[in-house]
C-alpha cells in the first residue's frame, strides 16, 4: 500500500488499523534540541480523543501516546520519532454482519476493489482512527512552530444549516474550547447543540465546516510551482476523513468580485514594513507567504454511518436493508477542529524547514 506518509523535509509515516491493538506514527526529520511538552501533547489528544462529550462517539479510549524512539530525556534527538497509541475499547463484534455488506458513502466497496481484502471492523485503516496519530504528530510540529511565532487556531463556523459570525481576528483558543462543538460565537454553539442533538435523536447525521487562521507566518514559505504551501495545505486538508472541500483566502466567494475590489493593495505600515491593505489572498501570492495571516475553511460531509435503515449491497450482489449499530459520532465536526489544526502544523513546519535551509 502505498500513501501512508506526508510531508517533505518532516515526513510523519502512519500505521495501524482502527480495532487493531495500536495505531502509532514515526516521523522523520524532526529537529534535535526541542523541548518536548507531554502534557500539551495529551490536551492536543484530549480534544480529538472520542467520548469527551454527549454529541461524540461513546467510545472510550484515553489516546495516551507512548514514545519508543527519537525522545530522550524530555528532548528530542533529532532521529526518528516512533510512536504507538493503544486501541483498548474495541468491539470488532459490532461490525460482523458488516462483513459482506457495502456501507453506503463508505469505503468498503472501493478499497475491496482495490486490494481484494478489506478489515471490515470500523473501516480498518480507512478509519478516523488514523487521525490521531497525526494529532500527536501535529502537537509535535506545534511545539517547532512556536518556536518560530507562529500561532495556528482552528474553530467551527457552521454545522448543517447554522453558521456563526465570529471575527476570526478576535478569535481565541479559549473561545473555542469554551462549548463542546468548539464555536467561539456562543449563540450559534447553542443553536448548532440543539441541531445535532436533534439528528442524534432521528438516527441521522449532519456535516460542517471549521475555519482555520494561522498568524505570525513570515514572508517566503512555500514553493512557486508544483509545491505552493496552499496545494500542500489543501492536500492535508483533503487528506482528512470526510473532508469534501477546501478554500483559503477569498475562496469561492472571491469569484464573483471584479478585479479592481479583489486585489490587495501594497502599503508601509506603521512599523515601515511592506504590508497589505487588505488580505483576500488569504497570506498567500504564487503559492508563497506574503507575512499576512493565513485563513482557509474545509468543508465536511455528514457522517456517513447513522441509524435510519439505507439500502445497499453486499459482495454476491443482493439488496440488503442496511440498520447500523455501533458507536459513532452525529457530527464529526466538533472533533475534527484539532485535526486541522494538526494538519496545518505539520505542513507550515515542512515549509518552514524547507525554507531554513534554502535561505542559508
């Protein structure tokens, strides 16, 4: 199998399948000498880790990350960082009947097509599971980034029909932890409660999308051609389970202004620097950071598992009425807020590297 790894210069490999005995990740160009803080690591775990509140998954797993290598005396070596995450709750006798079954918008049926064998326990590898592991190693990146100044804050901006309207500038980390869907507007996180509470009720599932600003980027990150930060960026965004689509800066919206509005404008601010008077590129001009803020928002589709009967197929061919069971979040995306955050990390600290060594 092929794609199991990301990044260029930091390059984190993953491993494992979601009701195996661990998951875990190696991650290979990580600098020496960086101070590595255990208990940030677990927050990062705690907020993606499944049953944190009533509106997640009720599975229960504490996502404690076990170094092997690369970690010595609370600092890292600068050789391979290996890693292992237990899977201690699973129920691989939830998904029996699903052995010979094609779950709708799942892929079950595209990876049996692909390789001839599937684990049909959660998805095997194909799981959200998986995104844990890039959570730890994203805590990791985080750590590098700060070094450097640079701040990456993600949040949820709307799930199904309810959108916010926060100021993504005022935006802040505790307004974002401050309720359990991890919407810093406090009127739209009650509405968007109440409207996923409700789906969970019916048996059925909604999507959303989380809105990410990464500030205190210098100048120069990214490549001009194949590798432009913003392709790498929507490369890890896509890359995330039921990710459906990307934007940044202006986006989509941007399409309908002239040119004359859109552009952003060069001027001296009042430190003498070179800056912009607006910021619809979204930080970013021919693939590489121009020092302002980066903002994107990805989108994602409603969870594909949910209770109310669906039709489907199983591997002779037969229609077969499809009632999952199981355990399995109405809205995932409340817990995929720090998974964006981790991808965008791990992407901005490749870079970032890339961009040290090529200025020397």
């Amino acid at each position: 199998m092929a794609g199991n790894s990301f990044g260029s210069f930091l390059k984190l490999t993953t491993f494992g399948e979601s009701h195996g005995p661990v998951i875990g990740g190696v991650i290979d160009g990580f600098p020496a000498g960086i101070d590595i803080d255990f208990a940030f690591i677990q927050k990062e775990m705690d907020r993606r880790r499944p049953g944190q509140s009533a509106i997640t998954t009720p599975r229960s797993e504490t996502d404690t990350v076990e170094f092997l290598s690369g970690v010595f005396e609370g600092k890292s070596l600068g050789s391979p960082i290996a890693f292992v995450i237990k899977n201690s709750d699973t129920r691989p006798e939830d998904y029996q009947a699903l052995k010979d079954v094609y779950r709708p918008s799942h892929a079950d049926f595209t990876w049996e097509q692909k390789y001839k064998l599937r684990d049909h326990r959660g998805g095997g590898r194909s799981s959200a599971r998986e995104t844990a592991v890039r959570v730890a190693a994203g805590a990791l990146a985080k750590m590098l980034l700060a070094k450097a100044g640079i701040e990456i804050i993600a949040w949820t901006s709307s799930i199904g029909p309810v959108e916010s309207a926060e100021n993504m500038e005022m935006v802040t980390p505790g307004a974002v932890e401050s309720n359990p869907v991890r919407c810093p507007d406090l009127a739209a996180a009650r509405k968007m409660m109440d409207y996923i509470e409700l789906l969970k009720s019916q048996g059925d599932s909604t999507g959303g999308v989380v809105s990410c600003l990464m500030k205190g980027i210098p100048p120069g990150l990214g490549e001009p051609v194949f590798d432009k930060l913003h392709a790498d960026l929507g490369k890890a965004m896509l890359s995330i389970n039921a990710v459906k689509g990307f934007e940044y800066g202006s986006g989509f919206a941007g399409t309908t202004m002239k040119g004359s509005d859109h552009n952003d404008a060069f001027v001296i601010d009042q430190t003498g620097a070179i800056s912009t008077l607006t910021n619809r590129s979204g930080g970013l001009l021919g693939g590489i950071s121009n020092g302002q803020p980066i903002y994107f928002r990805v989108a994602f589709k409603p969870v594909a598992t949910i209770a109310i009967e669906q039709k489907t197929v199983d591997k002779q061919g037969n229609s077969v009425a499809l009632k999952t069971h199981g355990r399995h979040d109405p809205c995932v995306v409340p817990r995929a807020v720090p998974i964006v955050e981790a991808m965008a990390a791990l992407t901005l600290a490749d870079h970032w590297l890339r961009h040290k060594i090529s200025a020397v």
